[in-house]
C-alpha cells in the first residue's frame, strides 16, 4: 500500500518541493500513466513540457 500511504519522509519530500501552478502539469506516459511534468517553453500553440525523468516531450 506505498502508493496509498506514503512514508513519512517521502510524505515530506513532497511537501518540501516547489509547485509553481503556472508550469506544473501531468504528463501521460506509456508506462507509468502519468508522470509530474513542467513547462519549458511556449510558442504558439506548441508547449514543450519537461518530465521528472527527465524526457522532453511536446506538443
């Protein structure tokens, strides 16, 4: 049940980072489902997005 209940420090970790509301996102991934993400750049309609593995990806 790791995915349900967190440990404590992981719990905090979580807490402790960043959140910026304007760049954060989920990212769909294959093999995860879905992965924390953050806008890199914009240009028109195309959003180059920036995974926590470290993947750039864009659409």
């Amino acid at each position: 049940m790791p995915f349900l209940a967190p440990p404590d420090k992981g719990r905090i970790e979580g807490m402790n980072k960043p959140y910026d509301i304007k760049r954060s996102c989920w990212v769909k991934d294959e093999k995860e489902g879905f992965i924390a993400g953050e806008n890199q750049s914009e240009h028109g309609d195309q959003v180059t997005m920036k995974t926590i593995t470290n993947k750039l990806g864009g659409k």
